[in-house]
C-alpha cells in the first residue's frame, strides 16, 4: 500500500504532465481557422514526416494544406510550447530565489524590460539583436527590482512584488514612448507583436526560441535541486554549503535568458509563469527535483491550450495573453481562497 | 574540540563590542551549554563561529585547525547548525528537507544520489520520526520540526554541532525528548555539541559543560554540579535564585515566586 501512494501515484502523475503537451500539441494540429478534415490532416501529417525520411518528392507539398499544417500549425505549436515552458521554467526559478510564491518574470517586470529591449532593437538599432537587447533590460529590470525591494540584505515578499510594478511600470512606459517616436511601418509591427501573440510562428522563430530554451533551462534543469535549498533563504543556504551568491547570479542568468527570447518571439505574455508552478506543486510536491521539468513541460502544455482557443474562439486570432490572463486570474483567486498558507507558503 | 579564542566582535561604525574576549572550549562526546539573558550575544557568537559574520578579532579553531579565514559556505564541512525554527515558503516533506543537509555533498549539476536518501533516513529512523518522511513540513507540530531540522543538521555530518535554543516552541516533554535524543547523539557519534537554552534546569540535567554570556563576555564556566550555583545564576541573571539538591541533581528555581 505504502509503495503504491509513495511510488507509483506520484509517478502516474508525473507521466501525465510530461506527456501533457504531446496530447495536447497533436490535438491542436486538427483544428484551425481553415476547415481541414481528421483524415486530410493525418495524411498531411504522415506525408510529411515520410518525405522526410525517404526524401522522395511527391507533389502534394504544393496543395495549400499542406503549407497550413507544415509551416503554420507545426511551427505555431512548437513556438507556444518553447514559450510557455520558458515562462513556467523561470517563474519556478524566481519563486524558489526570491523564495516568494508571488513572482514570475512578468510580476518582476522582465516581460517589461524585455519587450523594451526588443521595442529599442526593432525601432532604432536594428544592428543589434532583438535578443541580445532583450536580455540587457531584463537584467536591467531584476536588478532595479532587486535594489528597490533590498532592505537589510534581505528580500521581503511584498516590497519585492511592488518593485516588479514600479519596474513593470516603468518599461511599459519605455515601450509606448518608442511607439510614440519611431516611424509608423516599424510602429506596426511592434504594436503587433507586442500584445503576446503567435500569428507571426514560423520555423525560425521555433529555432530561435529552442535555442533560448536549451541555453536558459538547460543548465537550471541540471542545478535544479539547488533550488530547494536556496528556498531556505540566504543564510540557510550558506550554512549548509551553497555559495549563494553565485548560484544566484547564475540561476537568474539563465531564467532571464530564456525569457528573453521567448519575448523577443511572441511578445509579453502573463500569468503563465505565475500559476503553473503553482499548479504542479499543488498536483505534485515542491521539490523541485520534480518540479522543474514538470513546470516546463506543463506550461508547454498550458501554453498549448491557450493558443488553440486563442486560434479557435473567433474567426480571428485573440492575442493569447488574454487568453492566459482570462484563464489565469480565476485560476489564482481559486488558489489564493483555496490553498491559503500551503500554496502561499507564509 | 571545538576552540574560540579571544573573540571580539562589533558592527563596523558602532562603538562598543558585542562580544568582548570570549574564550570557550568544547569537547568531542560532550553537551557544552551556553546560558545567558536575551541580548548577551549568543546569536551573535553563533554567526562569528559559524562565519556567517566574519569580521571579528579572534580564532576559531576546530580539530586544532583555525577556520577563520574560510567562509559560511566552506564552514559547513565544520559545522552544522541547526536553527531556532525554520519558515520554509514552500510545502516540502520531512525527507527534502532532511536530504538539504546534504548539500554540501552535492555537486552543482547535479541532485542528490541514493546514499544521500539513505542518510537522510537512516537519521530519520535514529530519531524515531521515520513515520513521517513523506509528511508536509508545514504541516508537523513544533516538536516534530525541530526533530526534522536536527536530522537535517546530522546528515551534514560535521563534527561540531551548533543548536540555537532547541527548546523553544517546545512544551515540556519535547524539550526533553529533543534534549535526550542530542545527548544520546553526541556521545554515540563523539560529537563536539553546542547549543544555546534559556532554561538553567535543562543545563543542569543534560549539559557536561556550561559557559555563561553576559553583555557580549564569559561571566563564568565549568561543570554543571559546580558552577550553577545561587550567587552565579543570580549574577547572571540578575534576580534571587534558589538552588535545590534532589538525587545529586541541581534544581533551580526562582527565589521569590508569590
């Protein structure tokens, strides 16, 4: 009995969250804008991965479908997959440091410092890399955040949640001043981009966003356990052998990074980050042994979801931030009413 | 043996020294107990000790060899410290957070192997709280939690064991129990244990050696039978104590109760 609610449930449900976004991406594939049916969409599906293989070329590539499975919907599901996993992967990574269940990238104003790195490369330096700006103010924002929230070498909670805003804030500003300033072509496609979506998916940008993926999550996927004690608070950590500073600086690193690049492809997206952490160590635990993977494969999975009603619920395309914030907020008063001090921690 | 030689401590810009010369010396196998009132600088010579504050004049020495130049991080290897109680933000089980004492062990890329789980619950069995390995931290009473953060500190496997106040929180038959467990420990793994406890009693029933803080020095030191005596725990503690011999044992009570 004891091995079986030790063991085996835990691991029944971890399966089911790592397998989550394969389930859900496949699904996604059969449903779109464009009417194509079950069977067409397989055979499109299998067609392509056989030539592939076989590298034989029929022409069925030249049929529209085709180009709407392989280069619209693949590429799509991929691109929400790679994004809400970084999102979810630094938001647990931001929980455990700030050990402060109320953050994620968005809340600490990253998204914001982001998208204004992206807005600055796309308006006026086109010379550097969305990316590259991207990740600069994202530093730049935990680091306002952090030095605002500091009181006495220690991270209170709420402070920390209010310098995000202040941050936050501040960024956004940033961005509609550039709105305001550059030239109304470029102006069109930052207005689009900003409002966190995934019309513009394509197979580089899937390159782009798993590469920031494997660079960002990669390394936190390996130092993960350190997280639990890192959780513990500074001190703590120190006195069992962490060298905080360091493990700090390089956490942070890489969660910025792969935030970085997810909004420097789709733009700012909120919520996710927030709450599938949250839903895992509700369905699972909080060692972030498990943790980690799962945060990213479910917010993969969560991100999955969303886009495909983003995609489905009208004629044209919602932003799917607002189908993460719709889906979100009544989410987290759930958690907040429901889960009180576990969720919450104290 | 655990050596602290001529330590002074202040905060820099402040005037006046919050430890002044203390001199402490703690045998291996042995509970060495540190009394004194709130704000005589007990905390404070746990964060010097354990390098968490590392800029006082003075030596730590463990095993003959000064610690003083290493850090918070590399003084783990010295000592575990176990303390007063643990806020942790998330709900992790007794097990994660007993496996956390292995941090040290642990290398950056990587999580902690099956020797470093079976520590954690061989220490767990030690302590008789095996039974709940897979309970929610957040969720045990007091007893049990100082319980779990004791294991934690015993896997780190230190030779010197630093216990800020283990009693506190507790109600009276925890304390003991907490208090029998750490001496059965110290001796069966000849550990150097130092803890911090506001009750004179418990020092009298469990400590080999007491050493008295008073504003920031050592009012006094020695063997329990010895040392707690009326005139001393008045002093230190500035009000009218009665010492009473019961079974070769020191009880101490307050001089004037009603």
């Amino acid at each position: 009995m004891k091995i079986l609610s030790y063991r085996l449930i835990p691991s029944v449900k971890i399966l089911i969250v790592l397998v989550a976004p394969l389930v859900f991406g496949f699904i996604s594939l059969f449903t779109g804008a464009y009417d194509i049916s079950f069977g067409e969409v397989l055979r499109l599906l299998l067609y392509g991965i056989s030539s592939v293989l076989s590298a034989d070329q029929i022409n069925l590539q030249v049929i529209p479908e085709y180009g709407i499975i392989w280069d619209l919907r693949i590429p799509r599901v991929f691109l929400s997959f790679i994004v809400g996993a970084s999102l979810a992967g630094a938001g647990t990574v931001f929980q455990a440091i700030f050990k402060n269940p109320l953050v994620d990238p968005y809340i600490l104003g990253i998204s914001a410092g982001a998208a204004f790195g992206c807005a600055i490369s796309i308006g006026f330096l086109e010379v550097i890399p969305v990316q590259v700006m991207a990740f600069i103010f994202g530093v730049l924002a935990v680091f306002i955040a952090f030095v605002l929230a500091r009181t006495q070498g220690e991270i209170s909670r709420l402070p920390l949640v209010l310098s995000g805003v202040i941050v936050s804030a501040l960024f956004t500003s940033g961005v509609s001043m550039i709105k305001f300033l550059i030239d109304p072509h470029r102006l069109q496609s930052i207005v689009y981009w900003l409002m966190g979506s995934f019309t513009l998916a394509d197979w580089k940008g899937v390159k782009t966003g798993l590469l920031g993926l494997l660079l960002g999550m990669g390394p936190v996927f390996l130092m993960r356990w350190r997280l639990n004690v890192l959780s513990l608070g500074e001190e703590e950590a120190k006195l069992l052998g962490i060298n905080v500073k360091r493990d700090r600086f390089l956490f942070i690193g890489f969660a910025i990074l792969s935030v970085a690049v997810a909004t420097s492809l789709c733009g700012i997206i909120g919520w996710v980050g927030l709450i599938v952490p949250h839903l895992i160590r509700m369905f699972i635990g909080a060692d972030h042994k498990i943790l980690v993977p799962l945060s990213i494969t479910g917010g993969g999975a969560f991100m999955i979801v969303a886009d495909t009603i983003a995609r489905n619920l009208t004629s044209f395309d919602i932003p799917v931030g607002i189908i993460t914030a719709i889906l979100g907020a009544p989410f987290f008063v759930y958690l907040m009413k429901r889960g009180g001090k576990e969720a919450w921690g104290k | 043996m655990l050596q602290v030689i001529n330590l002074y401590f202040r905060h820099s810009g402040e005037k006046e020294d919050l430890l002044r010369d203390v001199n402490i010396q703690a045998r291996e196998g042995e509970v060495t107990v540190l009394l004194g009132p709130n704000g005589a600088g007990k905390s404070t010579l746990y964060k010097c000790i354990s390098g968490l504050w590392r800029d006082y004049r003075g030596e730590v020495r463990v095993q003959d060899k000064p610690v003083d130049a290493l850090s918070a991080e590399k003084r783990s290897k010295f000592f575990s410290v176990v303390p007063q109680g643990q806020d942790l933000s998330f709900p992790y089980t007794v097990r994660e957070v007993v496996v956390m004492g292995r941090a040290q062990y642990v290398g950056v890329f990587s999580t902690p192997n099956r020797e470093d789980y079976d520590k954690a619950e061989e220490i767990l069995e030690l302590l008789g709280i095996q039974h709940l390995q897979h309970k929610v931290y957040l969720k045990i009473s007091g007893g049990e939690r100082q319980l779990t953060l004791l294991a934690r500190a015993l896997v780190q496997e230190a030779p010197v064991l630093i216990l800020d106040e283990p009693t506190t929180h507790l109600d009276f038959k925890n304390q003991i129990s907490i208090m029998r467990h750490i001496k059965r420990i110290t001796l069966e793994r000849k550990l150097v244990t130092l803890m911090t406890l506001h009750d004179p009693n418990l020092a009298s029933f469990f400590a080999d050696k007491v050493f008295a803080l008073k504003r920031g020095t050592i009012l006094w030191a020695g063997i329990p039978n010895e040392v707690l005596t009326e005139t001393n725990l008045s002093e230190l503690y500035e009000i009218d104590i009665k010492v009473i011999n019961h079974n070769n044992l020191r009880i101490i009570i307050p001089g004037e109760v009603k």
